[in-house]
C-alpha cells in the first residue's frame, strides 16, 4: 500500500489546491487520479467546449439583424465542420498541457484510473492500494437520463457526445427545457438545423424569473419549434432511419410526435459517486447519491472533503473554483471558513443571452415578506445604447430589500447578460450588499451599462 499526503479525486477546481501545496512544501506527495482526460467536466466536455461553438452561433444570429440597419448581408456556409475543429483542437491542447504537467511532476503520481473506497482514507486505483489522511473528492457529475420507452434502443446524444459531432443533422429533437436544451437549440438551429425542444415543465428554463423565462420561450419560438408541458414518454426509429419522439400533453394527455433525425438528451446531470463507494469509506451521500458535506466543505469522515459537482451544490465551474478556495483555508491553513451561496451567479448562453444572480422575486418575498421587498425594472430599448442596438423586450429586473437597499438578486435577458450582471454581483460580496454605490454612481453615456443602473430607479412594491 502506498501512502500519500494527499490523494485527490478529479483534475478539475481540485488542482487549484494542489499547486499552491507543492509550493509550499517542496517534499510533498499527492496522488491524482482521474478516470477521464484531465481539466475537469468543464474543459474536457462542459462550460469550455460549449462556449466554442456558441460563440459562432451568436456571431450568426448578430449577422441577420443586420438588415434592420441597412446593411445587405449573406451568410453562405455556417461552417459546421471548421466550428467543431476549431472546438476539438482548442480543447485537446489544453488537455494535453494538464496531462504533461501533472505527469512530469516529481511531487505527484499520477492515476488515470477508476478509484473506489476500500475502508476509510483507502482507495483502490486499478492495482494498487493506496492511503492518505486527507482526501479531496472533486469526481464531478455524469450525464442522467429520463426513463422513457425505447430510449436504450436508439442511438442519441447528449452534451458530452455531441462535442465529437462531425456533420450538422438536418434536424435534432432536444429532450429537457432547461439550460442545456437552451444553448443547444440555439447553437444547433443557427448553424442550420431544424430544432425542436420539448420541456416537461409549463415553463422554458423554469430555473429563471418568471418574465425572463416567458421572454426567452418567444423569442426562441421565433427560430425554433418549442413546446412545454409535455412529457417524452417513447423514442423510436422510423422506416428510414430518423428518429421519433412521442411526447403527451401533461394537461390535456395529447399525444404528439415529432420526428427527426438526431435526438439530444439535455434533461440534467447528476451523481457519479456510486463509482467511489463512498459508503466503504465511511463517507455519507444524500438520496440522489450527492456527497454530504458541513459548511465548511468537510464530508462525514473528518479531513476528507467534496467539492464542485461532486456535492452536488451548484453545478457551475465558478463555484467549484470558490469551494477549492474555501477547502484551501480550512483543510490546508485550518481557517475555519464557512461557504457562502448567497449570491451564486449564473448565465444561459443562448439566444437572447440570460444571466441571473441571487434570489428570485418569489423567494425573496418568501423569505423577507412583501412589504419588505422593492422591485425595479428597465427595459434595453428605452436607454439610448438599446436604442441604437435596435433591441426590443429584452430587460433588467432587480430585487432590493425595502429598509436597507440590500441587493437581493437580479435577473437579465438581451445581449450581453452575462457582462452586465458583473454591475451587481461584487456589490453582493460587500458588507451592506446595497445597490447605493450603482444609485449614486455616474454611467457612460450612452453605453448599455445604463440600463443596469436604472433598473433601480424607481422601485416599487411587488405588483
């Protein structure tokens, strides 16, 4: 048996630790293991990979609005084929460079394998067995599926899958109505495709504000087939080899059928710690199989700690890189920090643009009473940049507690969503988290940050 200072499980946000540990103590040794390439869900089949081909994809939906300023464009070839080469190499040189970087390490073994708890603090790695008194399980998430009819019969993609695409399908049914079948149906109905996303839940994105969700659905309507309120309850193929999903109207029991020739499954992600055993090393996990872990980020078994997807959490690269920071203070320097989620932001990355951060409109009220929150509001189009932008419908929605100003969330659809939420979230990481220092504050003019700031004025009582 091989004894280590530290093994840690996935090469992800966990390898933020690492370096910063083999700086400090020159003689230190720690074993890495990881069953895929290394760089984590995010680089190898995530946010990274994902965000490659949806840039080109908003390039395309940029470029047809030009007509509205006068000026005569065609797109003659969306590039299918040179987008997802683009993508793979991108991707490969990163994975490469972590691979080299961790095998010719001195200070750390390196285990591209499956690991599984034996007893506590000892897991087996192919043949060996191997020990530590500190383990940092960072093994990410895997893909679920729906229990639908006929699924196992056909052969469908998934956000992990789909990266290895060489050819864009004529048409693609996309299976789950939330971020993923977002992107996606974006991405796949700029570059040529004839989408069509079905969503069990009444709403599209139901993760998202009410208004932000509505505003999505019609907008995306506009450039693909989008239906709600309907379960898939069958998949099979067809005589000529496409590929049909039967979907029932959870109101009305109507069955409908659409018919195409790629399938994408988007219905979410979930635990992958069945691998780990994680039972054998004492380790607790929840009724999804999500690792369990106290606020400071320490599982059931002491100095053995879970983070990024692995606890299951927020399933975003951003929080995984503060839970390894949070981790680094308590299980290296024995800070004692607590995790903070109040303000975890997030972005959908389709077309319109979506980005949220904090508390929703029903919440906040939930857990602050209605007279005791304040609401504001400010639409693109009636700030000069918006103006310009040509923009409709699109908006900024704020939450502000009523007495104090305290931000409790913010909510944004139109272009560049994700840019303009980083207006509010530091706010939220200061001491008051007040919206004063945006209230008070001086704006370009014209510049689109314009509309984030007016937003606060007025603010009015929930209607």
């Amino acid at each position: 048996m091989k004894d280590y200072d530290l093994i840690v499980v996935g090469t992800g946000s966990a390898m933020n630790i690492v370096g910063p540990m083999i700086n400090q103590n020159p003689g230190i040794k720690i074993a890495v293991i990881d069953k895929d390439e290394p760089g984590g869900i995010c680089l190898t089949r995530g946010c990274i990979p994902s965000k490659l081909l949806f840039y080109p994809a908003e390039l395309i939906r940029e470029i047809g609005t030009a007509s509205k300023f006068g000026i005569d464009v065609e797109i003659k070839n969306t590039g299918f084929k040179t987008v997802m080469d683009r993508m793979r190499t991108h991707i490969s040189k990163n994975i490469d460079m972590i691979r080299k970087g961790i095998s010719g390490n001195e200070n750390i073994d390196y285990y591209p394998e499956v690991a599984e708890f034996v007893a506590p603090y000892i897991l087996k790695v192919g043949n060996e067995t191997i020990r530590s008194n500190m383990i940092f399980l960072c093994a990410g998430s895997k893909i679920t599926l729906p229990p639908v009819k006929g699924l196992d019969e056909v052969q469908y993609l998934t956000s992990d899958t789909v990266l290895n695409m060489t050819e864009l399908p004529d048409s693609v049914t996309i299976i789950g109505g939330g971020y993923i079948a977002a992107e996606y149906g974006h991405f796949f109905s700029a570059m040529g495709s004839n989408v069509t996303i079905i969503g069990r839940n009444p709403r599209f994105i139901p993760e998202e504000e009410t208004e932000v969700s509505a505003l999505a659905k019609k907008v995306m309507s506009e450039y693909l087939n989008l239906i709600t309120g309907h379960e898939v309850i069958e998949v099979r193929m067809t005589n000529n080899g496409n590929k049909k999903v039967v979907a029932k109207d959870m109101s009305t029991g109507e069955v409908i059928e659409v018919v195409s020739e790629e399938i994408l499954v988007a219905t979410g992600r979930g635990s992958n710690s069945d691998i780990l055993h994680p039972g054998k090393g004492g380790i607790e996990t929840d009724g999804k199989g999500w690792i369990v872990t106290n606020e400071y980020l320490e599982t059931s078994q002491p100095n053995i700690w879970a983070f990024g997807d692995a606890n299951g959490k927020y399933l975003f690269k951003h929080v995984a890189n503060y839970e390894s920071t949070i981790v680094y203070y308590n299980a290296i320097l024995k800070k004692n920090v607590k995790v903070d989620y109040h303000a975890v932001p997030h972005a959908v990355f389709s077309y319109p643009e979506i980005a949220s951060v904090g508390l929703r409109e029903r919440e906040a009220i939930g857990r602050y009473g209605e007279h005791s929150v304040l609401i504001g509001f400010e639409r693109y189009e009636d700030t000069a940049k918006g103006q310009a932008m040509g923009v409709k419908d699109y908006f900024v929605k704020v939450i502000v507690e009523s007495d104090t100003y305290k931000i409790l969330g913010a909510h944004i659809i139109g272009p560049h969503a994700s840019i303009l939420i980083h207006q509010i979230i530091p706010l939220m990481y200061t001491p008051l988290q007040s919206a004063e220092p945006i209230m008070n504050g001086m704006d370009i003019h014209p510049s689109l940050s314009e509309v984030v700031t007016r937003a606060f004025y007025p603010l009015m009582p929930p209607s």
